[in-house]
C-alpha cells in the first residue's frame, strides 16, 4: 500500500488508519458474501472454507472499524 501507516511493521498499527485498507477489506467482504450466497457448492469443504474465510474478514473489517471509531473519537475529545 502507498499510505505511511501501512508501512509500519506493527499489525495493531495499522488497524483503522488507512482507508485505502478499510476499502478494500469491505469490498472483499460483499465479494466473499455474495459467492458464498450465489455460487454453487458441490462439496461441503468448500463451502465451508468459503465461509471461513468470510468470517475472518468480517473479524478484521470490524477491527478495523472499531479502531477508526476509537481514533476518530479520541481526536475529536482532543480538540475540545
């Protein structure tokens, strides 16, 4: 990524700061979402796998989310 805070080597760093990220993590959010939805699963290993892997992004989505929350609050209290 081309942001200063995606540079940092700290993961916790980087949680909430850098929009391009959040962007891109929600859009692989509703992409993951709509093939679980939509695509047609022969196996269950897969559809399970699908999901998972849904999950785990919708975990750092909230993440991300929460810690945008945080430092958008906190700097708004900073100022007055």
């Amino acid at each position: 990524m081309a942001c200063r805070y995606c540079e940092e080597s700290w993961f916790f760093a980087k949680l909430g700061r850098c929009r391009q990220c959040m962007g891109l993590c929600v859009l692989l959010l509703v992409v993951l979402g709509l093939l679980n939805l939509y695509l047609p699963v022969g196996q269950v290993v897969y559809k399970v796998a699908l999901q998972l892997s849904w999950l785990a992004v919708a975990v750092l989505s909230l993440g991300h989310l929460v810690m945008a929350l945080y430092y958008w609050l906190s700097d708004r209290n900073d100022k007055g």
